[in-house]
C-alpha cells in the first residue's frame, strides 16, 4: 500500500510541474507571439498527460483490465505530445 501512495503522489507532483511548465511556456508565447511555441506547448501537454494517465487510472481502478488498456492510451499520447513538439521545433 505505500509503494502505491507514493507512486500517486509522484504522478500529481509530475502534472502540478507540467501544469507550471505549460503557463510557462505560454507566458513566453504572449511576449513573441510566435505560433509553433502553442504547438510546443500542446505537445508538451499531451506528453505530461500520457505520462500521469496510466497511473491516475490504476489509482482509480486499481489492477483491471482497464488499466492494462490505459499504458496503451497513454503512450499513445506520449507519441501525439512528442510528434506535436517535434512539428512545433521543426517549424
């Protein structure tokens, strides 16, 4: 039971810094206004997202087959946040 109390409080410590990275980046995207920094900044969501999913539902759940299927979901937001990010630097 304690292993799984602090794998949720690392999961919240891990949005509560992207949630402060994503209104970091936009605060930067509000002096430059330069248009890939949103697409930065969405991929960069979408990663932070992916990245605390999986472990939000097992702390919901727990060990069902709900939560085997919700590692495949986040990953797969992972790959868009990432994907999002790439296109945002490229640009």
């Amino acid at each position: 039971m304690p292993f799984e109390v602090l794998h949720g409080v690392l999961a919240i410590i891990t949005l509560l810094m992207g949630a402060a990275l994503n209104v970091l980046v936009y605060f930067s995207y509000q002096r430059v206004k330069d248009k890939t920094l949103l697409l930065f900044n969405l991929g960069l969501f979408l990663l932070v997202i992916g990245i605390v999913f999986s472990d939000s539902v097992a702390m919901v759940q727990g060990e069902t087959a709900i939560s085997y299927w919700s590692i495949v979901i986040a990953r797969l937001f992972q790959i868009a946040g990432i994907g999002c990010m790439i296109t945002g630097v490229v640009r």
